[in-house]
C-alpha cells in the first residue's frame, strides 16, 4: 500500500481526502476542472426518495471564517440520481462514489437506501440524520438516540452496502448518538454537519435567511468538529470519518490525530474548487515535515 492510502469500511482508498456532500454537487461541475480520481472518494449531493426545490432564497450567508446555508436538500430525487447522475458520473469517475442520502421519515430512508444498493457505483451509503422527523414532531432524527438507532435498523435491512451515519453537533452528547446507530449495526460515522445559525440584516432589522437559520460550516467550526471526532472515536469501534472547517493538509492529519480514518472537505471547496486536489498533493510534503512514513499509522495518533 501507498503512504496516502487508508481502508473505510473494508472498501480501499487512495487517500482518506473525500469532498463532503452539498459541496460538490454529482462531480460533473469539478470534473470540468480536473481528474476527479485523484480522490479517495466524494460523497454526492444529499438525496431524497422524491425531487426537493430546496428552501426559499436567500439561503446562503456569510459569517466570520464560515458560512451559512439553508439550501433546503435541493435535488432531482434518487430515480433521476439512477439514472441520469450516475451514469454521466461512470464516463470520468472510475471509483466507488458515496451516496449520501436524506429521509423525513424511516420509511423513506430505506426507500431510497434499497434502491441505491442496487447501484454497483456506489460503494457506501452516507446517512445523513440531520432531517427533520416528520412523524416525531419535527425534530431531528440525529438529536434523538432512539430515532438515530431506528432509521440506521431501518437501512442495514435494506443494503448490504456499508452504512456510515453521518451526524449532527446540535446535540448535548454526540457519543450517545454514535453508540446508539453502532449499536444497530452503522458500518461507520461521519460528523460533524453544520452547526446551526443566523445572521441579522442591520439596515432591515430581519434575518439574512429567508429560513431565519442555517447550517454554520468553515474554518470557524473545525475545533469543536475536532472535539467531537475525538470523544466519538474513543467512543466505538466503528471508522469515523472527520469534517467541519478542514482546508489544509494540515487539518487532515489533525483530524486523522483524533481518530478518523478518513476526512471530509466541505465548505472549501465552495471558496476553492482546487481544494481537495490542493490538500491531496500537499500530503507527502507535510507528512515529510512531520516524521510520518504512512497515514494509517497516526489514526487516533494522539490519543
């Protein structure tokens, strides 16, 4: 094996870097700029069981070393993704994707996971439970150990792909919501998602997002994201894959330190397309720097 190379889930990987979903939509607009296979892998643009429009504008802001969105889960519906995104997908990416996936509901997780499974494209299924439970009273599904543990039973049942539930920081305990989806059987997990936000128009007195809140990501929520991959991997013995405000090689090694196995790039790659390509390059170099001979010899390094 390579210096860069890792292993999530038992599926190989060329490096552990990995553009985080919302950020680098199905890869067809970044395939336009380089060879996406310098990637370990990119986990697509958040999928639901039906077509979604997405929030009212406006839904993005800036904030001091981060932005903010509201988005709204914008996408064409998993029968469209079939269809039309993943084969234009095969023709310049010749490695697993990772499909990450959205629900309002148990049923539509499985739903939409069960028919992804079929896809031999797709090598991983990134269960984002950061959704608003539709059946429970609105709240998310990430916040709640029991419904995290639910929908996770839900979709081993339907996939016999790895299954890596990716979670929300809006929460008291994170490590109780890894224990509970490792408990039923999560392959892995992937945190931190956005922290939630806001910003106030000082000349119209009103929130700057139609949607009053957003999801905080960036430079300014890589220590707590830090924090967070660092109490989960010493929590489970599942693969934890770091992100939250990763923009240098030096944040990968930080955040693979803590206990990831691979790491995410997310808002970066909004403000630098290169960014992912940037950081894999850099790698050697800052592993020279650094004294250390492969990547699979520091994860959880610093515990």
């Amino acid at each position: 094996m390579g210096r860069l190379n890792v292993e999530l889930c038992g599926i190989p990987l060329d490096n552990p870097v990995i553009p985080a979903s919302g950020t680098f939509g199905y890869g067809w607009e970044f395939h336009e700029l380089y060879d996406l296979n310098i990637l370990g892998t990119f986990s697509f643009k958040g999928t639901t069981r039906e077509p979604r429009f997405g929030n009212p504008t406006p839904r993005i802001a800036e904030a001091p070393s981060g932005m903010l969105n509201a988005v709204g889960l914008q996408n064409p519906g998993v029968e469209k993704v079939i269809a039309e995104e993943l084969p234009r997908l095969k023709t310049h990416f010749h490695k697993q994707v990772m499909a990450n996936v959205s629900g309002f509901s148990v049923e539509e997780f499985a739903e939409t996971c069960a028919l992804l499974d079929k896809e031999p494209q797709v090598g991983w299924l990134e269960v984002n439970i950061s959704c608003p439970n539709v059946h429970g009273g609105g709240m998310s599904f990430g916040t709640d150990p029991k419904a995290a543990a639910a929908v996770t039973k839900a979709v081993k049942k339907v996939t016999r792909k790895p299954v890596i539930l990716k979670l929300s920081p809006n929460v008291m305990d994170i490590t109780e919501i890894a224990r509970a989806v490792e408990s039923e059987g999560a392959d892995g997990v992937s945190l931190i998602n956005t922290l939630m936000g806001m910003r106030i128009d000082l000349k119209s007195r009103r929130p700057v997002l139609k949607n009053r809140t957003g999801g905080l990501s960036g430079p300014a929520v890589f220590p707590v994201a830090l924090r967070m991959v660092w109490d989960v991997a010493g929590a489970v013995k599942i693969p934890v894959i770091g992100m939250g405000g990763v923009s240098t090689a030096e944040d990968v090694i930080e955040m693979m330190l803590a206990g990831a196995t691979a790491v995410e790039v997310g808002a970066q790659n909004l403000r630098d397309p290169f960014a992912a390509k940037t950081i894999i390059e850099e790698l050697p170099g800052v592993m020279d720097r650094l004294g250390i001979e492969n990547l699979r010899e520091i994860i959880g390094g610093a515990r």
